[in-house]
C-alpha cells in the first residue's frame, strides 16, 4: 500500500515519487508546480497530479502518464489560487490506476486536505485493517488515503496537533506535502529516509524532493526538512513542529547511487560528484587492463567518467539511449518486453569493435539487463567486457519503498560475484564495497540506510503498533 514508492520494471529499480509545494499569492501557482514535476519526471512517470487552493476550496486535475500528458495550457489555466501540491508516481502494491494517482484529495467535516506521498509504511496494512473495524471506508490503496483517514479521526481543534498526532502511528519512510484551504505542510520521516527541501522563490517558500526543482523554477534552497520535522507554511510566515525525535539519519543510499538527478544537492552534496566519486573508488578496488571506459545512460554516466578518469583511460559513449520511448515501458507487452533493451539502447560499433571495453552500471538487480548490455557490446565487436558496478550486490528486499517482492529475485543474494559474472557472460565482474560507496559520499555511515546491501534494517517489522491506536481512533 504504497503512497509514492519504487518498483521493478525490467532489470532496474525505478524511482521514487515526486512531491511538490508552495505558498505563494499572487504568483501561478500551477504554472510554477507545473514546471517543477518536470523537473522530478524522473522519480515518477505513471501518473502526475496538482491540487490548488484559493483560500476557500481545493481543486485538482491529475491522470495516468507523463506530466506533459497530464496537463496542458488550458487545464494549468483553470487553476486559480495560491497554495499548489503537486506529485508524480510510481507504484508498487497501491496498484497502477488513475484512483491512485496523487495528490489524494479528500472532504471531511472540517474541510479538505491533500496530501502526495513519497515512501511506504511498514505497518500500512496494520493501521489500515484497524480503520476499517470503526468504519472508515477507502476508496485507494495507498497510504496516503491511510493518513488522511488518520487525521480525520484523531480531529483535534487544532488541524496542526491532528497531523502530528496521526504521524506518531506512522512506521515506515515518507516524506509528505499536503495543502489545506489555507496552508502548505510538509513532512519527513523520523529517519529521513525520503528527501525533502525547503526553498524560497521571491519571498515565497516552496517545498520539493529535489534541489533541481528549485533550479528549473528559480527558487533558492534554503535547507532540508529535518528527519521528524513537521513544517506548516500559511498567511504568518513558516513554523517548525517536532513530531518525533531525530532517529538515526538514514537516507536512501540509493538517492546518491541512481535515484536522484545529476544536478540535484543531498545534504549539502552535488549528486553528479558524488557519483564521480564511487566511479573512481570503483576504478581504485577494481582495476583491470582496458581501452575505453562507457556507462549505460543515463544514471551511470557520472560513476563511469570516475572510473575513467581512476584508470587513466578515455570515456567513449558506446551506448545510446532511445530517448523517446515514453511509456511504452511502463507497461509493456510481451513483445516489447522482449525486444528489451535493444529497444532503449544501442551500441556505437565504431567505438566499440576491436576495444576491451569497461561497462559501468549503477547496479544489477536480477541480471537480464547486464546479460543483455554485454551481449549487445560483443555484438558490435568488444574484444573483451568487463563489468563494474557502483554499488554493492543488492542481496536484501527493501520494506521503505523498493519493490524487490523476494530475495529469490535479487541475483546478489543468490549467487557470488564469479556466479553472476558468468551468468551475465562478463569477462571480469567488480562491485564496489560497502565501505568505498559510504568514503565516496564523504559522510558517516550512520547517515544512510543501507540495508539492501548489509541487511541492516531500521525496524523490527513483527513489531505492532501502539495499542491505543484502536482506542484513539474509536470515540
């Protein structure tokens, strides 16, 4: 029951959601949210949405597809107001359907609220089985749906107080916008497992998963939403609220690996040189005697130019990527998925014929890709391949948001790096360690969740919630 979340499509995670806010009179609201879910079309392509206030009444427009799809002149054109949440999507378990694209918008006795959801609940189905006993009745399966039921029934006089009481039941990584009649919030887990900025665009505060967001509206980052951290933005300016005590701070090392854009700042660090930096402790633990050095585009680029420049070789781009696919790939036939990557990639024959050639990846999940990728550069003409990955063997299923359903799908939880490298017909296969991924990001190891790759989780997940949630939720 996944309010924004991760999945597999082919051999690759997928991103995550996209989540956007602001606060503005006498700005375009719409217009301004419209361009910043472009910029985060990246972390979700199956559906996109925008909720707007004018101060009285709450108006959305959303639909299945990319945001150019969605939404046109016309359609940004009826929005008026001057508070805007917006969010694009991927899904797993909350299925793929337009009555679970977000924003969610949702009436109650005391008004409307909005929410778009970036993470997944661990105890989503627990709240929600409780909910349903005392009547709430549901229409998604998102989680999403599960908090704003949540609020509603824990109703305070205060709405600020009902938010954070709701988000103390809450287990699980998310990062949230909402918008009232007359308020922007947003939110992040006690952990800060999902990112989320706050910055400002001519005296306006906006919110955004990522600082590219900020860059392709013109907004200045001002600094991350603390992990706990409630933030409620309306006509008196900006207040913090503390909902729950710092945890460890555990941010999704894959935000720096694959997810997040190139150009996009996490904790004060440039996505694109971090990247560079596993590439080059990737080329120091794994060198190999080569011609050329390539990366599958396009989130391999930057780890590819370290290894590059770790081995003193030349980049070349021996692969392109059909960038014009669009969403044929979502969900694809069986015939198109069986054209696979030949369709979303191709090999540069007079780059690569003759060459030993390194091909850097992101990461392999159950290997049908790389196979494929390796194939491919033989087929133009590789005299050998090797393989380098920045980023360890994923050999843990993921509860925050990933969808890797088993273990017996992950092929680095069933086999060594030797098995997988002749599974995948590499010549030499190298993943970079636990400990070079965490030295290249030049922060602690404490400051990420890593569990994928050492099987560190953050929670117990048999653990149950607090018993008087039910009475809570009952009066």
């Amino acid at each position: 029951m996944l309010g924004g979340t991760l999945m597999l499509s082919g051999d690759k995670f997928k991103e995550e959601c996209g989540v956007f806010g602001i606060y503005a009179p006498g700005q375009k609201v719409a217009e301004v949210t419209n361009y910043a879910l472009y910029a985060l079309q990246h972390r979700g392509q199956e559906s996109a949405g925008i909720a707007v206030s004018d101060g009285k009444s709450i108006k959305m427009e959303k639909g299945m597809g990319l945001v150019s799809e969605v939404f046109n002149g016309s359609k940004i054109d009826r929005f008026k107001g001057h508070i805007a949440a917006g969010h694009v999507r991927y899904s797993t378990m909350g299925s793929s359907s337009l009555l679970n694209a977000q924003p969610l918008l949702i009436r109650y006795r005391k008004g409307s609220l909005a929410i778009g959801h970036n993470g997944n609940l661990v105890n989503g189905e627990e709240i929600r089985d409780q909910l349903e006993e005392v009547g709430s009745i549901f229409q998604t399966t998102t989680d999403s749906e599960i908090v704003a039921h949540l609020i509603a029934r824990l109703e305070n006089d205060d709405f600020v107080e009902s938010v954070k009481e709701a988000l103390t039941f809450l287990r699980g990584a998310f990062a949230f916008v909402m918008i009232t009649e007359d308020r922007l919030i947003g939110i992040r887990d006690p952990y800060g497992l999902r990112p989320l900025s706050l910055g400002i665009l001519e005296d306006n505060f906006v919110l955004a998963s990522e600082t590219c967001a900020f860059d392709t509206i013109g907004a200045q980052f001002i600094r991350d939403i603390e992990p706990g951290e409630m933030v409620v933005i309306d006509e008196e300016g900006i207040t913090s609220h503390r909902f729950a005590k710092k945890e460890k701070e555990a941010l999704c090392i894959f935000e720096f690996i694959y997810f997040a854009r190139p150009d996009s700042n996490l904790h004060g660090k440039n996505v694109h040189l971090v990247r560079r930096e596993l590439g080059k402790q990737l080329a120091r633990e794994h060198p190999v005697e080569a011609d050329i050095v390539t990366g599958v585009p396009d989130s391999s680029i930057s780890a590819a130019s370290g290894v590059a420049e770790g081995m003193g070789l030349p980049y070349e781009m021996g692969l392109v990527k059909n960038r014009y696919i669009g969403r044929t790939f979502i969900q694809p036939s069986q015939k198109i998925r069986s054209l696979g990557v030949k369709l979303k990639l191709n090999a540069v024959k007079q780059v690569i014929e003759g060459k030993r050639v390194i091909m850097v990846d992101d990461s392999i999940v159950r290997g049908t890709t790389s196979l494929q990728i390796v194939q491919m550069l033989r087929n133009a003409g590789a005299k050998e391949v090797h393989v380098r990955i920045s980023s360890p063997p994923v050999v843990g299923s993921c509860y925050y948001g990933i969808d890797t359903s088993s273990t017996k799908e992950l092929l680095g939880a069933q086999k060594t790096v030797e098995e997988i490298r002749r599974f995948i017909k590499a010549d030499t296969l190298g993943y970079l360690s636990v400990e070079g991924m965490i030295a290249s990001t030049g922060m602690n190891v404490d400051s990420f969740c890593k569990a994928c790759f050492d099987l560190s989780y953050l929670f117990d997940h048999s653990k149950k919630i607090r018993k008087n949630l039910f009475e809570k939720i009952s009066r």
